[in-house]
C-alpha cells in the first residue's frame, strides 16, 4: 500500500477531515454540547464568512468564460442572477414542500460536482445522495423539524424519503469506498468515511456547516482563484466582499419584507436556507453553462 502522504492531501481535505474528526470526538462525548440556538448562530456565520464568498466570484467567473464584456452585460447578469434567485424564493412561498423536494435534488446534483474529477458520475452521484441523506439516517427527528420550519407542516414528509434515499445510498456507498480505497483515492476516501462519522455524531446543521464551509466552499474557492492571473487576485477578493456584502443586504431585505416576526433561530435558519436555494439556481446554472462551455459542447 502506498503511504499516505499527509502533505499531497488537497487543503481543503486536511483542514475538513481534522474538523470532523474534533467534532465527532466532542460531540460523540458530550452529544449535547450545542443548543440548537448556537448551531443556527454557527451556521449564520460560518456560512457568510466562508460558504456566500464561494458564490461571489460568479459574476468574475461569467465574464471570464466570455457570458458578458461591456458594462452593460454586466448589469444584465446581476438583474438575471437577482431575478432567478427571486423567482426561487416566490416558488417556495407558493410551493414550500416541492420547493424543498427540488432545492434537495438540485443540491445532490451540485454537491456532487465536489468529486467531478476522481468518481464516475453514478459514484458522484450515490456520494451526494448519502451526503444529504445520512443526516436524515441518524438524526431523523431534527431534519423533520428543520424541514417543518423551512417547509410548514407537511415537510415531515420529505425528510421521511430522505432518509428512505440515505438508507440506500449509504449501502450503495460501501462499493463505492471500497473502489476508492483499491484505487488508492485517499482524498476521496478520507472525504467520504469522514461525512460518514461525522454523520453520527455530528447533529444536522453541525454536519452541514462543516461540510458546506470547510470543504465544498473552499474548494470551489481555491479552483477560481488558481484561475486568476497573480495580478488579479486582489481584485477578486475585494470583488468577493462587494458581492458578500450585497448578498447579506439583499437577504435582510428580502426576510425583512416577507417573514412574519416570531422566534429568532427560526427566521435565521429560513433565511439561511432559503436564501441558499434562491442562490443555487443561478449559481448552478452558471456552474454548468461554464463547464458545457470548457468541455466545448453547445450549451
Ligand atoms: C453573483 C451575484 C450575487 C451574489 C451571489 C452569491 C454570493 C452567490 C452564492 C451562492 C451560494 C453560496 C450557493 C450555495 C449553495 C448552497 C446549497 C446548495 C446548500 C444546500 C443545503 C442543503 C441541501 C441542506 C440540507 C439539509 C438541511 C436543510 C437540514 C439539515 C440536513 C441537510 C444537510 C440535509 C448577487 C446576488 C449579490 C447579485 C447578483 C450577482
Ligand atoms: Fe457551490
């Protein structure tokens, strides 16, 4: 067996993997240690410091991959971008349960994007499946009042086939580990097992953030960045903040208009996901114009 060197391990999977590992140690010892009050608080943060900036590079990425030049392309793709992300947010005021049910699938379909250069895509695509639908295994109970708050009462339903999908996908994610581990594709093993043990020990939102923030974002970061000239980075970060900033703006405007007054950390989580939802499509959407243009099929 090939040692495992710890230096040729990507960033990213270093700092997630000794993150999951300390939280799977202390939550596993003390599975109370984080009032649901603080999870939401966690997540709050951690995803406008680290999960939002991922996302604010996408108007630096449309004009790279030649979606606009002039000025007013530009003001063109943020209306574009604004309006399909409250186009989302009007669906899930009309549709809550379906919306959730999309925002899910849509979710595995990008999530599985993490892993586009070392799975197979029906691999990807049972790592994605597990990845959203272990939390629903082993916390059933918390996702379904996460959902009824996200969704209103019904939702239970969702998070009932979510974990039907988590059962299977995770059986089917054993093949899929021990692929991995033949072919020696140490990231992604030490990826994968470590969602796994996270999974149990971590609750919901605990698993989620440090997935989202410590492993999807920064990777999705760190490949923009390497796309940079060295001279434009510092534009590219100044443009991250601009566009994270705007983005927080545009949320509080947003909750501020349409969410009744009522408990804080179910506002906060309503408006964290919600407002994830409304920027998946357009971030998505570009993610996959970009990547049918690099691979040079007509998109
Ligand atoms: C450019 C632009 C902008 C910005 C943008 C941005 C900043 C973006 C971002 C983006 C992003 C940042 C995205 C994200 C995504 C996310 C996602 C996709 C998520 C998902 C999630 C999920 C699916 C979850 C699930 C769950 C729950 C809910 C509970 C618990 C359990 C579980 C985990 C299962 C603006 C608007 C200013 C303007 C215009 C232009
Ligand atoms: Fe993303």
């Amino acid at each position: 067996m090939s040692a495992l060197r710890l230096k040729a391990l990507p960033p990213e999977t270093l700092g997630f993997a000794a993150a999951a590992a300390a939280a799977a140690l202390v939550l596993g010892l003390a599975p109370t240690a984080l009032p649901f009050a603080v999870q939401v608080g966690l997540l709050a943060v951690a995803v406008v410091v680290l999960g939002l900036p991922h996302g604010a590079l996408d108007a630096w990425i449309a004009r790279r991959a030649g979606l606009f030049e002039r000025p007013l392309g530009w003001i063109g793709f943020n209306l574009g971008y604004v309006a399909l992300a409250l186009a989302v947010v009007g669906a899930w005021w009309l549709f809550p349960i379906t919306a959730l049910v999309l925002f899910l699938m849509i979710s595995a379909w990008h999530f599985a994007g993490d892993w586009q250069d070392a799975l197979m895509p029906w691999q990807r695509m049972i790592a994605a499946a597990a990845l959203l639908g272990m939390p629903a295994v082993f916390y059933q109970a918390e996702v379904a009042s996460i959902f009824v708050v996200l969704s209103g009462p019904g939702a239970e339903v969702a998070a009932e086939g979510l974990r039907s999908v988590g059962l299977v996908a995770l059986g089917a994610l054993v093949p899929v580990l021990l692929m991995t581990a033949m072919k020696r594709q140490w990231t992604v093993l030490i990826e994968l097992g470590m969602l796994v043990l996270l999974a149990v020990f971590a609750p919901p939102l605990v698993y989620f953030v440090i997935y989202f923030c410590l492993l999807h974002s920064p990777r999705h970061l760190r490949a923009t960045i390497a796309l940079a000239p060295a001279g434009e980075r510092r534009s590219l970060i100044a443009q991250a903040l601009v566009y994270t900033l705007a983005t927080l703006v545009l949320a509080a405007l947003v909750a501020a208009l349409l969410l009744p007054s009522g408990d804080l950390s179910g506002i906060a989580l309503k408006t964290l996901f919600i407002g994830l939802a409304a920027l998946t499509v357009p971030h998505m959407l570009l993610m996959l114009w970009t990547e049918r243009k690099q691979a040079n099929v007509p998109a």
